[in-house]
C-alpha cells in the first residue's frame, strides 16, 4: 500500500492544482460579448501563459502588433464564414503577422498559430485553451520554447454562423 500512496497524492494535487490557473484568469469561464472580446482576449493569454508555466516554460509576452493579426483574422473567418489558417486569397499567418510590421527589420523569426470556435459553453477562454492542449499540433504551438510573443483576438459569432459562438486566434512569434 505504501507506494500507491505517493500517486495518489501526485494525482489529487494535479486535480487540484488544474482549476487554479483558470480561477486567477479575469473572464475566463465567460462567454465573449461584445463588450467583453478584450477582456477574453487577456484570459486567453493568461491561460496560455499557465499552462506554458506549468511545462516550465517562460510566460509570454503580450504584442499589440500579433493580436491586431489575431482579430483581423478571426472577424475575416466570421465575416467570409471559413474556418483555415489561409485565407480565401491565400495569405497565412505569415503575411498576416507581416501586413502588421511585427517581422519588419528582424533577422530571423519564428511564428505558430491556433485558431479555434465555440458556442454556448464552448466559446470560453477556458473551454478553449482546454481544447487548444487536447490537441497535438495546437498543444505543441502554445507549447514551443522559442515562441516569446502572443497576440489573442476574439469575434463573435462563428464561421458556421451560429450565434451565442466566438471565434479566437492566437498567433505566436519570436524575432531574432
């Protein structure tokens, strides 16, 4: 009995460790109004930042430039209803981040970006974040160690059209 006992405690102090990251996020259990996206935006990257902490890694910086992409591209995927990381016209995360001046005189950069919609319940930071790090390719982007600015931006409503729904992007950089 006595080497069960270590896991279980390991176990319980990860169930209850899990739910604090979200509680110190300002509006993270709340579906996004319009008056609230900016506020959804700052839980979005809190979040983020809690689980890059909880891997041991730096928190990142917040940039104006890479959420000015971030919300351009999720009301663009409402607006035109798709849901990619490439546009209609063929411009990806990059010439978006460009458009913005964020890779301008930068010798070397990197970028990484998640995109995701909800409704209901589902349009959370929190919900979001849990499903972005459920998520192999999106929990490897939030996840990358040479990735040191993130931008967040919220729309309402979804490509799909439904209403009481948000759409997010996060995109990610590191100039060099």
């Amino acid at each position: 009995m006595a080497p069960r006992a270590p896991t279980l405690a390991a176990a319980c102090f990860v169930v209850l460790a899990l739910p604090a990251p979200a509680a110190a996020c300002t509006g993270a259990h709340r579906r996004p109004t319009a008056a609230t996206l900016e506020r959804a935006a700052r839980a979005t990257a809190c979040l983020i930042d809690a689980q890059r902490g909880a891997h041991g890694l730096r928190a990142l910086r917040t940039n104006a430039r890479l959420a000015r992409a971030a919300r351009r591209h999720s009301r663009q995927m409402v607006a035109r209803r798709y849901f990619d990381h490439t546009d209609p016209g063929g411009h990806g995360p990059a010439a978006r981040i460009a458009a913005t001046g964020y890779l301008a005189g930068a010798h070397a950069w990197a970028i990484g970006e998640t995109i995701a919609w909800g409704s209901g319940p589902f349009a959370t930071p929190a919900a979001i974040v849990r499903d972005w790090m459920r998520s192999p390719p999106h929990r490897a982007t939030i996840l990358d160690a040479v990735l040191r600015d993130v931008g967040v931006g919220f729309a309402r409503g979804s490509p799909a059209g439904l209403g009481r729904a948000a759409t997010v992007t996060a995109d990610f950089g590191a100039r060099h």
